[in-house]
C-alpha cells in the first residue's frame, strides 16, 4: 500500500505533525509486515525523481486479507 501526500500547508511543522500522525494511526496493524513513513528528501533532485509530494507512506501487507482489514481498520 503506497501513498504520497500533498499537504496544503506543507510548513516543516505541518510535515512533522502529519507523518508523526502516520505513524500513530497506520501502523500496527494485523498482518503489516513493513511501515514507513516520512518527509519527501529536499538532496534528491534529480530531473527523474517525482517531488510532487510532501509525504511518502508504504505499509507491506502479509496478503489481501491483511490489506481489506487495513483498509476497512477504523483509525485507517
């Protein structure tokens, strides 16, 4: 599961305050076998990287069954 955040205020405060909210509520869950989370990197520049976005979250599932709870989880 892979999402990138665009934040409407996208202050250092505001990353931080989001991806410490990430790590709170979306993570843990049953079946999770890999979190991560955090702040896009301001030293990758490169023409090819993507930097349309504030925040990065990947969590690894075990399988589909793991993935429907999370997705069905209430603090998802």
């Amino acid at each position: 599961h892979n999402v990138f955040f665009s934040l409407k205020d996208n202050s250092a405060g505001e990353v931080k305050t989001f991806v410490a909210s990430c790590k709170k509520y979306l993570t843990k869950h049953p079946g999770e076998v890999y979190f991560a989370c955090g702040p896009l990197c301001e030293s990758l520049t490169r023409d090819v990287n993507d930097r349309d976005w504030d925040v990065g979250l990947t969590i690894g599932l075990a399988d589909l069954a793991a993935h429907d709870h999370y997705q069905d989880s209430p603090s998802h």
